[in-house]
C-alpha cells in the first residue's frame, strides 16, 4: 500500500476515494495515523487476558454520518500538508516504522488498545483486514493503480468471513466479497442471488 501510494501522481490525490466523502488525500492522511496507531499499540504492554482477538476486535456499527469529530479533522490535516509528496513522505516514514515494529513483535505478547487487551498477533491480523480495505479505498477511482496483493485479499476474506459466521460463496471473487460485504459496493442482483441470505446480513460495516 506504500508503493501504491508512493506512485500515485499528484492529480489523483485530489480524486474521490473509496470512502465517502473523503478525497485520497484525506484517505492517506487517515493512513499516516493508523500507522502511528500501530506503533503506539506494539509499545503498550498489557498485563490482563486478551478481551478480545482478530474477530471479536471489530464492532459492527452503523454507517458514519460524518458528525464524527476525527473524521471531520481529517480533511483539514490533509489539506495542511499542502503538496502531495509531504504526505507521501510522512506516510512512508512512518508507514515503514510499523512495519518494522510489526515483524519485530512477539505475536503472543500481549498489548492494550482501545480499552481493550488483545496479542499483537490479532492486533496485526485485524490490521490486514483495515488496510487491505483502505487499498481498495484507494484504487476505488483509479483503475490504473495497483491492486492489494492476491494473498492479502484472500487473507482479509478470510478475516471478514469470521466476522461475519459466514462464508461467501466460492464464485464471488475475494475482491467482490470484500466490497460488497463492507458496503463499499452494492450486490447486482445475481450477486443477491449468489449470496442468498447472507446477502440480507449485508453490508457489515466496522468500526
């Protein structure tokens, strides 16, 4: 997702993303500060049994309104960088600090976020699903970008699928089930077929 960003032109920051309402330009700066969520989180030891793991981690809430004070700030932090490249650069600096943090991380270790308490195994797990959706967020409007890796969709199908106590049918592409199954794309009506009912439990929206 560095890369992708790192290669986007400058014109397209200024394009839609795949979140409503915000430009690419506000998706990366969203990006710039989930990273440095994680960084925060691998270096919050926590003492108590996990509360919660890579499923249980996410919440299923109601679409945003955009009354929400961050996401509100989140616009008027990205406009204040000004050329793209700043926000390129902040989002590679500390981009590439979590992950490093994140393969030095002991899995098992145990760390707090969110007033909850989780391994940094499932923390990271969590954080697949995340940003493997933010990339399609992303490319939402960009059909020359590239897509996430074949493996990181699979793996987030397979996150979302937990989440949702349900698999998706085989013939829904990992791509479709991921957008569909978030919302961030309306079923066809052979979709709705093809889904039966699990197509009445979506979308799932996480928060």
């Amino acid at each position: 997702m560095r890369t992708a960003v790192a290669e986007l032109p400058d014109e397209d920051f200024a394009r839609p993303s795949g979140c409503a309402g915000w430009l690419v330009r506000d998706l990366v700066c969203h990006l710039v500060i989930d990273a440095q969520d994680v960084l925060i989180t691998l270096v919050t030891p926590a003492e108590t049994e996990p509360t919660v793991d890579a499923v249980t981690y996410w919440n299923i809430v109601e679409p945003p309104t955009g009354e929400d004070p961050l996401d509100a700030l989140i616009p008027r932090l990205a406009a204040a960088y000004g050329e793209p490249r700043w926000l390129k650069f902040h989002l590679d600096d500390v981009g590439s600090a979590a992950g490093r943090a994140a393969e030095l991380a002991d899995p098992a270790a145990r760390v707090g976020t969110r007033g909850e308490v989780l391994t940094a195994g499932d923390y990271l797990s969590a954080y697949v699903l995340e940003w493997t959706l933010h990339h399609l967020d992303l490319i939402a409007h960009l059909p020359s970008a590239a897509e996430p890796p074949a493996e990181t969709m699979a793996a987030a199908r397979a996150s979302l699928e937990r989440i949702a106590a349900s698999p998706f049918p085989a013939s829904v592409a990992d791509r479709d089930a991921l957008l569909i199954g978030t919302g961030r794309r309306t079923p066809t009506d052979e979709e709705k077929t093809v889904l039966g009912d699990l197509a009445v439990r979506l979308p799932l929206i996480l928060g």
